[in-house]
C-alpha cells in the first residue's frame, strides 16, 4: 500500500515519511499499517507481503542511528530487546515483538498471575541491565547529561509534599550528591510496562530505547515500579528488585529508594498541578492514581536513611488522595467505580 496524495497536516506528513522510507529501505510496497487509535504516533506497525516491522519516526535522524547501533550491540547478546533492522530518513526499523503490552496484560489478570507479570518485567529488565554491561556502551551512546545541577532541578520535585505535611529533615544537599553520581550501566529510561511486551514463549521484552543513557540503573527499577499500573502493594515490587536483581553496588538499595521517591513525586506533582490547572478537584481515576504513587513513595522512603524524611509526606497525601477518592465515589453514586490509571504522568 504505498502513499498517494499531498500531505494534508502532521499525520499526514509523518505518515508519508514512515511509509517513504519503508518502501525505499525494504523495496517492496507496504501491504498494511496498524498503529493505537487517535493521532498519528510516531510508531506503527507495516505488514508487508513476508514481514512484519515496527517504524519509528524518530524526530532526528541521529538518535534513529544511535538507538539502531544500541539495538545492534544488545542483539548480539540478549533477546530482552527488539532486533534492529535498519535506518532510512531517521525512521527506525525494528523486529515486531508482538501486540500484548504488558500494561494491557496487567488490568485482566488476577493478582497471583501480576506478581508473576511482575517478576518477569524485573527479571527482563536485570538480564537487559546484564547483557549491556557485555558491550562497549561509551562508544554507542552519547555522555548522559549527569551533575549536582541536573540533580537539584529534578529533586525539586519532592516539594509536592509541602501541602502533605512537608519533607521533614530531608537532606537536600546529600540527595542531590547520590543523584548526580555518574553511574556506569544502561539506564534504558521509560521502563513502564506501556514499553513491555509478553511474547508466545512467556517472555517479556522491552522496546523503545530511544531516550538510553549511561547511569544508575536504579533509574530504570524506579520507572517500573512506579507506575500505577500495578495493583501489587508496593512493598512486595520493592521485594522483587531487591530480591531479583542481581545488584553488586552496596549503596543500589539507597539508590532505588532516592530515584523511586523522585519518579513518584514528579508524577504526583503532575497529577496535582493538572487538577488545579483545570480549577477542578481530581477525578476517581485521577485521585486513585496519585494515592498509588504516594503510596509507593512512602514505601521507597521508609527504604533509605536518606530518603526516610519523606515518608510522613507521602504518607499523608495517600491519605487525602484516597479521602478524594471516596468523595469522588460517592459522587458518581452507588456502584461506580473509578478506572484505574487516569492521565498518564510524564515517566
């Protein structure tokens, strides 16, 4: 099915450079192109007559080729991540690794069955982390942007708990010290189950590595647990990391807790801003998330001598999150019941 016409708009246009350069790469027409509903991604699926690809849009042509060098280097020595197939105009080609996404997965399946899901994303992500320290990581990606300033800006995000009973003693200077340490491991970023797939063969992989950097990986167990997508206490995911992965850096504890205290603060502040953006109090689905993620914020803080300050905070806004969310209930009227997930908060 090649491209016929003007491009009319951005999806028009993005669309006619995806399928452009498919068609020049592989030389031969696409047949289909399924992509999610609503505007055009940047990633779609095109079925040709022998193949299915996976194209990605990237908006410059050098991360397309940095992502295809690491897919290359990754490939040799793990199955946890997608094949590369090439680049062409700045679009990515990537081996299809199937449509069951993990965060689709999570919202049909019993609890006993998510600590299972829950299990393989962590232990996927340990053998990713594994097998990137078989390669030579400082020649394919770029020196990640690391430093006491950077730090400081993103444990910023703490401040939400100002209206939630504040930060306590908090040590400001020693966080920020712990987070601009440069870290050595592939930090592959977005580790959201939305960037997880579940293969036939019951194991999960990881796509969309267009934003890895050098770092903590500390950084990358934070994005997964984090994520509201989970029902599992918080308690039992952090289990997991400390009990799957295979961390050899005595201090990766206190690091996981740091990083899972900022990714969760940062996304409460988003949820938190929005409502009051909107001159709105939050939705049943808005108020179930931010209790979430303050839940699991006081759970990653009691983890760490550093972070421990944080917990009456978290502890609280949990509370009055889940106070919000009974009202919202009531609201609705008997029987409704909120959807879990609400806005997606930026990872």
């Amino acid at each position: 099915m090649s491209f016929i016409g003007d491009p009319q708009n951005d999806d028009d246009a993005r669309m006619l450079r995806i399928l452009s350069a498919a068609e020049r790469h592989f030389g031969t027409p696409v047949r289909e192109v399924e992509a999610p509903p609503g505007p055009l991604p940047s990633r779609l699926l095109l079925i040709f007559d022998d193949r299915r690809v996976i194209a990605t849009a990237r908006p410059a042509g050098e991360h397309a080729d940095i992502e295809s060098r690491l897919l290359e280097a990754l490939s040799e020595v793990t199955d946890r991540a997608p094949r590369s197939l090439g680049v062409t105009d700045g679009v990515l080609f990537q081996s299809d690794l199937g449509p069951d996404r993990l965060d689709g997965i999570i919202g049909s399946v019993p609890p006993g069955r998510e600590a299972l899901l829950a299990e393989e994303a962590v232990r996927a992500l340990s053998e990713l982390h594994a097998a990137a320290g078989e390669i030579a990581l400082d020649e394919i990606l770029p020196p990640p942007e690391t430093g006491p300033e950077l730090a400081a800006r993103r444990l910023r995000a703490v401040e939400v708990l100002a209206a939630h009973g504040g930060t306590g003693r908090f040590d400001m200077e020693a966080a920020t010290a712990v987070l601009a340490e440069p870290g050595h491991a592939l930090v592959k970023g977005d580790c959201r189950p939305v960037s997880a797939t579940l293969g036939p063969d019951g194991r999960l992989r990881w796509f969309d590595f267009e934003t890895a950097v050098i770092g903590q990986a500390a950084a990358d167990y934070a994005s997964l647990l984090s994520d509201p997508a989970w029902r599992l206490p918080p308690d039992r995911l952090f289990a997991m990391v400390a009990g799957l992965v295979a961390w050899e850096d005595a201090d990766f504890l206190d690091h996981l807790a740091l990083h899972l205290v900022v990714q969760a603060a940062a996304r409460l502040r988003f949820l938190e801003s929005a409502a009051q953006r909107a001159g709105r109090g939050a939705s049943g689905a808005e108020a179930e998330t931010a209790a979430r993620l303050s839940e699991v914020g006081a759970h990653a803080a009691g983890q760490s001598a550093l972070t421990q300050p944080l917990a009456t905070g978290f502890k609280r806004a949990a509370r009055h999150h889940r106070k919000r969310l009974r009202e919202a209930g009531q609201r609705q009227g008997p029987g409704a019941r909120s959807a879990r997930g609400g806005a997606r908060p930026p990872g």
